[in-house]
C-alpha cells in the first residue's frame, strides 16, 4: 500500500497538504484561457456584494444590467460601475483603449436614454492601483468648468491642441473609433455631465481581504465574518445565477441579502451544527480526475450507478473541504476527528462481519448492500449535526486510502492501484 500518512488528521493539519499531491494526472498542455480573464468576471462578483452591503437600505445591486454591476437606489439615483481586474494592463492609462471605451458607451448610454446623466454615478473600479492622469484628473472634476478643463486637457494630450489636431491621426484605430464619438462636438454637454459624475476608485489587489473588512465594520463579529462572507458570496452567486437561468435580470435586494447574513448570523452564534464549506457541484473536470480513484473504482467494483457516482465524487470533494475549514476555524478538535475516523472503521468493520454471515453470497450485491447501510449513516462530532454528505464523504476518503472495501476482495482486485 502506499505510503501516506493515514486518517483525518492528515486533512486537519493545515500544514500538510500531501494529500491533495496525491491527486496527480497527466501532464496537460498549457491552457489557451488567461487566468486574469476569470479574475475580471469573478470580480463582478465580489463588487457586487461589496455594493449590497454598502447600498441603503431598500436598493437593489444588478450584474450585467445596466453596467459590470449597478447600485438602483430607492429614489432613483443609480451607479453604473464598470469593473477592471487591472492585473495584465492598466485600464486608466491615457492611450487606453479599455478607458475610452468605457467613456464612449457611456456616452452613449446617456443619449439613448439608458442613463440620466444628472441622477447616475459613473464609477470606474480598477483593482490593481495605476497610475493614469488623464483618468485622475477627470474623476476630481465635480463642477461643468473643472470638467471642460479637464476634457479639453484630454483632447489636446490625445488630438493636439485644435483647430488643426495634428496627433489625430498617431492614436491608432482601434482608439480613434472611442475618441471620435467621445470629442465630438455633438456630445459635448453629453460628455460633461459624465465627467462631471465620474469618480475612478481602486483596490490594492486584495479584493477579498477588503470585502472581508467591510464585513466586520458593517454587519458581523469578527470572530464567524469569514463564514458569513462566504456564506454571502455564494448565496449572491446562486441567486444572479438561479436569475439568469431563469430568464430574470440578475439582481438581488439589498433588504434580502442583508436578511440572508443575518439570519445566517445569528444561526452561526447559537449553532449545534457545522456549516459546510464546499461550493458549487463538482465541474466536469472534477469528475474526470475522481472517475479513476480507488474510492470510485471501488464503487464500481459493486455496479454502483452512474448517478449515485456523481453523488459520491461531491461528497468525496466537499468532505476534503470541509475536513480543511474545520481544522483552520477551530470548530473540531483534531482528537475528534480521530475518534469520528475510528468510529466509522468500526461501524463498516461490524457491517462487514454480519453481512459476511447472513449477507448474499454474490459478493457483488453484499458488498454493494455493505455500502448502501454504510453511505446513509450520518454521525455528529463533538455533539454537532454535521453537513448531510461528511458522514458517506468520510467514508469515501478512506476507501480512497484503501482503510475500508465494500468488495471481499477489494484489495486483491485494485492492488494496481495500492
């Protein structure tokens, strides 16, 4: 058998993370897809709780609607906020094409009626600080003459001081399609007011770390924030994804999601459970890694079905993290989970040993019987209810290290795999 160090305690020793090493694959080519993408739409996001837990009372926070994500006030007022990872490039420069892009269609938006200029806040939020003085110098522009200095200040940096222009032909193409809708002499009072309710903020890189904070001062003790935002986080993501998924603008009330927290809150202060950790279901390339696992293959060892493996590999997943979130938090004591470990073994060895005495003799179905009584147990820690799937999810962790079997013979028949 391999040799790893056996039992929970490999999970809850934060220090050690052998254990996810085990989980080696092929080689793969490098990806197409930029990790910076994903960080700018993930983003959205975050900002967006960032926005329910700073917006009034009575408000609703949208993605994708209106702008990257916007604030819809009671009475009417609204922040259209274009989000910029700003890892890769700096968005804010002054031959940026991202900058003047974003200037162009609100421009736009604010002749085809989307906006009323005088009611919306243009907000730009770039995570990474850039510098971009053309970008600072209009978002410190709160009145019509700062925002005409500033404009014409932009169209002689980018044009050439008129009447002649004589830099508009360097900007390159792709930037002269934004510059020559934005200069335009037809949007000028157009494009002050947008100036003029401009405002550029920035993060530090640290996107979570900040939401966190904001967490603390607004709504939760320190000691379970982190567990209410991420209770939070995914509970926006579920409900803008339940939103698109049914044909609905993704937009959730500030009202309900404060409700949300709070409820939650409050259920964290008086627990007798654990909460879980775990995120979405398992993606498909999740379930292409686990399919060739011990703890699979010895689920198919007993013909377990296509979906209860689906069922199987979630549990397997979320238990990891779970067992991980537990140890870091100081919910479960490590001896616990060392007794919850060995109680399991003992309740799989005992099942094992009656049903080798009066189970069927097609050790298929006695081993596929064995797991069925194992995987609808459900045990607490500590006198705390655990999350429905940690039971069956544990006991997948140890068929994976071959500590149990639901096949007799389970050892003989994967030793390829020991």
């Amino acid at each position: 058998m391999r040799n790893l160090p056996g039992g929970f305690e490999y999970y809850s020793n934060i220090a050690v993370t052998s254990r996810f090493k085990v989980l080696k694959l092929a080689p793969k080519k490098k990806s197409t897809h930029v990790p910076g993408q994903y960080y700018g739409y993930s983003l959205q996001c975050t900002h967006c709780v960032s926005q329910l837990l700073a917006a009034v009372p009575g408000a609703w926070v949208s993605i994708e609607v209106l702008e990257d994500v916007a604030v819809e006030s009671p009475d009417g007022d609204v922040e259209a906020i274009q989000t910029k990872s700003g890892l890769d490039t700096n968005p804010i420069s002054n031959r940026s094409v991202d900058l003047w892009k974003t200037f162009r269609n609100w421009v736009d938006a604010v002749r085809g009626q989307e906006f009323e200029a005088d009611k919306t806040a243009f907000i730009l939020h770039v995570e990474a600080p850039h510098a971009g003085a053309l970008c600072k110098r209009f978002s410190k522009a709160n009145s019509t003459e700062e925002a005409t200095s500033a404009i014409l200040a932009a169209r002689d940096e980018l044009w050439g001081a008129g009447p002649n222009f004589k830099k508009k032909t360097e900007v390159g193409t792709e930037l002269a399609e934004h510059l020559n809708i934005v200069f335009l002499t037809a949007n000028e009072a157009v494009l002050n007011k947008v100036v003029r309710n401009f405002r550029l903020t920035t993060g530090e890189r640290q996107a979570y770390s900040y939401l966190l904070d904001q967490m603390k001062i607004l709504l939760v003790d320190d000691d379970i924030a982190e567990d209410v935002l991420l209770h939070g986080l995914g509970w926006a993501k579920k409900t803008l994804d339940t939103a698109i998924e049914n044909h609905l603008p993704p937009r959730i009330s500030v009202d309900e999601f404060r409700t949300e927290l709070n409820s939650f809150r409050n259920s964290l202060k008086k627990r007798d459970y654990l909460p879980s950790f775990a995120g979405l279901p398992p993606t498909t390339e999740q379930i292409l890694q686990n399919t060739l696992r011990p703890y699979v293959r010895q689920l198919n060892l007993v013909d377990w079905s296509e979906d209860s493996l689906f069922t199987a590999i979630s549990q397997y997943l979320n238990t990891k993290v779970n067992i991980i979130q537990y140890g870091r938090r100081g919910y479960v004591n490590r001896k616990s989970l060392q007794e919850f470990e060995k109680t399991i073994k003992a309740l799989w060895q005992n099942m094992r040993d009656e049903l080798n005495l009066t189970g069927p003799d097609d050790l298929v179905k006695r081993g596929k019987l064995l797991a069925l009584r194992c995987l609808r147990e459900r045990r607490k820690i500590e006198g705390f209810e655990l999350p429905d799937d940690f039971t069956p999810g544990s006991f997948h962790l140890l068929a994976d290290d071959f500590e149990i079997g639901w096949h007799n013979q389970y050892l003989e028949l994967l030793k390829d795999q020991q």
